[in-house]
C-alpha cells in the first residue's frame, strides 16, 4: 500500500477488535480498521450480526502509513475497513467485498400529497387509513419548551429502551441549536394525547426535510406497537408534502446491509436508496476474510451487501455455497437498487 494517503493529513487511522462466540457456534475474532465514524455505526452493527456475544478487547490508532501492516499482523476472521475511495482502492486484494458506508433513503414530496400517498406500500397506505380511523392525528410545534419536553420524556427513553448501550444520537443541546431551531417539531396525538414524535431539521438549500429524531412516550413499546412510532412517518410526509419550499424529505442512513430492519421498513414509504451526500458518501466498506470459515460464511449469506455497479448504480450483493441457499426472503426490491448479483462462496477463491 502506498504511504502517500491524503486522509493522513486530517486523520488518524481507528482500530478496534473483538472476540466472541460467532453466530455459527464458533470462537472468532473480529477487526475494525478506518475513519471514527465507523466505530459508531459499521462496527457495532457488524458485531452484532456476526456474534451470539461479544467484547471488545482491543482499540486504539495509528497513521494510516501503518494500516498494511497493522492488518497483516493482526489478521483475525473477518477484517473490515471503513476509509475513503482511494484508500480503499489501494487495499484491495482479490477476494475482498467492496460496498457502500451508508445508505440514505429519500421520497420525493414535490409532487404533493396524493402522488406520495400513491407510492405507499399496499400494508403503509392500510396502515395510514386504520391510524386514522383509531384517532391518530398530529400537529406541529416550534415551541422550546415542546423540544425539551419530547427530548427528555419521548426521544432519550427511546434510544435507551431500543438500543441500550449501543443506543446513538444527537446530545440535547446540538439537537436544540442544530435541528429543531432549524426544523419543526412533530407531535402525534392519539385522542388528543401527546403520545410520540419526531424533530427534523429543515434544508432550504437543498429544499429537504431531514427526518432525525425520533421517539415515543417515556420509550414504551406499547406506544411503537400501537402504531404511534410509524404514524410519525405518515404525519412527516403529509406534512411535508403540503410545504412548497420542501420537495424532499430525507429518512436519513443505515448501514448497508439488506438484512437492516429500518432499511427494510422505510422503503415501504416509497423511498429511494441513495448514496449520502456527505462523508459517507465518500467512504466505502471492504470485507477482508483470510479463510472462508464457517462463522464468515454464514455472516455473508445472511447479510447482503449494497455496493455499486460498473456503471454506479446501487447493486445488492448476496453470498451462498453448497450449504446454504440465497437469502432470498431478504429482498432488495427498492426504488434505486438497480441489480443483484449473487457470489458462490464455494468459487470465490478460484
């Protein structure tokens, strides 16, 4: 790899490593390498789908002069590098799977409520109708003491009640400044009682609501199985849909794996896969394995992959062998996924 890495001029290198029983059964080990960012997002996620239970023994940096090196004697069961085009380019060797960062998904308001309303899936527009009829209704606020109140009593017990300590988000007070005084506050309501919602930010640039925080009352799963936590996202794109200075309404990232739930689940509004317009967008994911074995075999199968295509269009990667079979229940089927591509792990060295 050459020494001559612009990122090392901003950057320093991440690295951490993990241990665990794999979800095939097996003792594994597991290494991160690249921006910060993914220590936050690619790790963890990828962690969690490729052990039962896990720890993380080992994190620090380095230069990214020293990443060929550090790779090499650190080579555990699956090695995944997060870092920019060019980076990863160099790095590449034969065998390596090559996929996006992130992936956004966006729908496209401009054309008003009823074309939006028309692109639902069959089981959102049942959905929308059945809310409605129970007394779901929303309304929005730019109201500080809304902000707060949501923040603290809706948003934070969310995050905590869904992801515990891997729960992420915006600190209270960048989330006050950085997006709700630049956004709308969304309230549901359910027989008048405030029961969930969501804060989005507003791009006038770019003419884009940015869906960012979301929540229910005091995090209750009653709340997210009532329908109160989707009904957020019917009310975001009415509303948006009925905005002039708003044609797009932007449901934000995921990693790029077909097996996401959130992907899955917000494509039935009608969004589009894209690549972020931001850092991630620059960066890309590569998937090094030094042997095929039966704890990497089983995380490809059953976790597609979104890269790109020749032409760099959005492509779903799935993996299978004489043992197991395309996920095919996980679908790809998506405004802006144009292709799949389906790698027998059985050839993949030949």
């Amino acid at each position: 790899m050459s020494a001559d890495f612009r990122m090392s001029q901003k950057t320093v290198c991440h690295f951490r490593i993990y241990s665990g029983p794999s979800r095939a059964g097996t003792p594994a080990r597991l290494t991160y390498f690249g921006v910060e960012a993914g220590l936050l997002y690619i790790a963890p996620f990828v962690a969690q789908c490729f052990f039962e239970h896990f720890s993380a023994d080992q994190e620090g940096t380095m230069e990214w002069e020293q990443l060929d090196d550090f790779i090499k004697q650190n080579q555990t069961d699956m090695s995944l590098l997060m870092a920019s085009l060019d980076i990863i380019q160099q790095c590449q060797q034969p065998g390596d799977v090559v996929g996006l960062s992130r992936v956004h998904q966006r729908v496209d308001v401009s054309a008003g409520l009823e074309h939006v309303l028309g692109q639902l899936s069959q089981r959102e527009s049942k959905r929308r109708t059945q809310s409605i009829k129970e007394g779901f209704k929303f309304d929005v606020s730019f109201e500080d003491e809304d902000f707060f109140s949501f923040y603290r009593s809706m948003h934070a017990p969310t995050m905590s009640a869904r992801y515990g300590a891997f729960a992420r988000s915006v600190q209270e007070q960048s989330a006050y400044l950085d997006l709700f005084k630049r956004g709308v506050l969304f309230r549901i309501l359910l027989n008048e009682k405030w029961v969930a919602g969501s804060v989005s930010q507003i791009d006038m640039s770019t003419r884009t609501l940015n869906a960012r925080l979301i929540g229910v009352k005091d995090g209750s799963a009653l709340f997210r199985a009532n329908g109160a936590q989707n009904f957020v996202y019917h009310a975001i794109l009415e509303w948006a849909s009925n905005q002039s200075s708003i044609d797009c309404v932007d449901f934000q990232g995921c990693e790029p794996f077909l097996s996401k739930g959130t992907f899955q689940y917000k494509k039935r509004f009608g969004a589009k896969a894209v690549v972020p317009k931001n850092d991630f967008g620059q960066w890309r994911l590569l998937i090094r394995v030094p042997t095929l074995c039966v704890s990497v075999r089983q995380f490809l199968v059953n976790n597609p992959l979104i890269g790109l295509d020749a032409d760099g269009q959005l492509q779903a990667q799935y993996f299978f062998d004489a043992d197991h079979e395309i996920r095919s229940d996980i679908p790809f089927a998506s405004k802006g996924i144009h292709s799949q591509v389906s790698h027998n792990l059985d050839q993949w060295y030949d």
